[in-house]
C-alpha cells in the first residue's frame, strides 16, 4: 500500500509541475510578446530648428505596427511628435504631429489603405504644437471630415493660439495657427465609433494634459502623450505638483504598456523611476534665449 500511495503522490506531484510549468510559459510567453513592443526608453531631449525643418521634407516617417489595428504612422525627433492610428471601421488618431509631418502622415496612411478622409475623429493628449499644429493641415484638406477633441483646460491655448502655452514661440520657434476643438473631452468613459475609451486628466506637463486607455489585440495600451516624461516648461503652464500627483494616479491603473507621445513604449516600471525622478526635482527646460 506504500509504495502506491507514494507513486500517486509521484503522479500527483508531476502533474502539479506539467500544470505549473505551463502556467508559467504563457505567463512568459505574454510578457515576451509585450517586451518585443519595448523600446529603449530614452527621453526625447530636444532638436536643431534649422537641421530639422530641412531634415523633415524627406525624412521617412515610422510606420510601426504595435497590434494589428494600432500603428505608428508618424514622428519625427522633436519636430512632429508620435502619431498613433487605431485602424477600426471609424479610425482615430491619437494626436496629429504637426504641419510638418503631414504628407508623411497620409503616405503612411495609404500604406494601411486609408487616406485623410477616413480619419473620423483625432483626440489630443495635449496642447502643445508639436502634438495638434497639425490639425490644422488636416482642416485645409477638403477629404478631412474629422472632429479634434482635446481636455477642456487645454482647450483656450489650442483655440486662442498662444504662443507660450503651445510652445510654438518658447520652444520651437515656429508659425503656428489657432486650433478649432470640436469635442471637449472630460475624465471618464468615452465611446467613438463603437471603440470604448478611458480618458484620465493628468496635469503637470501642461494643464489639460491627458492619458487614453484603450484595448486592442487582448493588450490594454495607455497613449500618454507627454504626461509621464515631458518637460517641465517653466510660464507655459506645468505644474510640478500636479506632475507628481498624476503619476502617482497613472501607477494605480491597469495597462500592459504606455505608448509616449514621441515613440517610446515601456512597461508601468519606467513611470515610478520618473516619480521618483520629479520628487527629486526633474530636469527644467528653460525657454530659448531670444
């Protein structure tokens, strides 16, 4: 009776093991499949006016595929920030770069057979030039049918056009124009063209900064625009405290990987070891010399 009480016990436990092993590699096998999406997660640390207005004309914009309808389709250095299209029957556009990275934009764009005229609705994280000047290309397109939506307290810069609260003049040194909001966004669930979206408020970078969380392909991805790792621009309206305050809220929710507003993606751990870095006193972007 020993002996087959210890060969159960022996089939039991290798059971155990064969379960717990696979266990394990799908666990492992998720997390690789995130990983894969991992880039280097250095800042964006600034660009050359004069190098990159020249360089943008015939730079290659990304088109990354991150699942199979959320792509990159834009960016370049500082010049034209990441813009994300989920390619659903009514595609959105997490922010729209700027006007100089809008040709590249729509030949990435028909890369994915779609062109301007199918984009149904571009939300921005942000409103700060390099994230939403280009909706003001898009506007001139007689294809482009779109809504822009933005935070309510970003909206007076984006609609006013100031210079300083945008950056156009503080930081980039560029022309800029007022910025048309058709839908103003608030915290909370928001639906478009049958896509569930959450919108967090997350202030600090400028006063209307946001997150957006959305689900695709079983991963669920949180577009944060410069909301974890922006510059704090002294007179353009960030707010140290606030800052420290939202990302403490961004560690609480549920993600599997931000997407930042100019290319990086990284896992929840690079969002604590930025707290850490503003509790200590983060780097300050000081305004360019005149």
């Amino acid at each position: 009776m020993g002996w087959m009480v210890k060969e159960r016990l022996s089939i039991i436990g290798l059971l155990l093991a064969v379960f717990w092993l696979g266990s394990g590699f799908q666990q492992n096998h998720g997390g690789s499949r995130i990983e894969k999406l991992v880039t280097a997660t250095s800042g964006f640390t600034g660009y050359e006016p004069d190098v990159d207005k020249r360089d943008v004309v015939n730079a290659e914009q990304p088109l990354i595929k991150i699942t199979d309808e959320v792509y990159q389709v834009a960016g370049f250095r500082g010049l034209v920030s990441a813009v994300f299209l989920i390619r659903s029957p009514q595609p959105v556009l997490i922010d729209s770069g700027s006007r100089y990275g809008t040709a590249a934009l729509e030949k990435n764009l028909a890369r994915l057979g779609l062109s301007i005229g199918d984009i149904e609705l571009v939300i921005g994280t942000h409103a700060h030039w390099d994230h939403i000047d280009g909706v003001t290309a898009l506007v001139t397109d007689p294809r482009f049918r779109g809504r822009f939506a933005l935070f309510d307290t970003d909206v007076p810069a984006a609609e006013r056009d100031d210079r300083i609260a945008t950056a156009a003049e503080n930081i980039y040194r560029v022309e800029s124009a007022p910025v048309k909001v058709d839908l103003v966004l608030k915290e909370g669930a928001f639906e478009s063209g049958g896509r569930k979206f959450e919108i967090y408020h997350t202030p600090g970078h400028t006063p209307g900064s946001i997150c957006v969380l959305t689900e695709s392909d079983g991963l669920r991805l949180l577009f944060s625009g410069d909301a974890v790792r922006g510059w704090y621009l002294p007179g353009s309206g960030s707010d140290f405290r606030a800052w420290e305050s939202s990302l403490e809220k961004i560690l609480t929710l549920n993600f599997d990987l931000v997407l930042e507003g100019h290319g990086a993606r990284y896992r929840k751990g690079i969002v604590d070891d930025q707290l850490q870095l503003v509790r200590r006193g983060y780097l300050v972007w000081p305004a360019r010399p005149r």
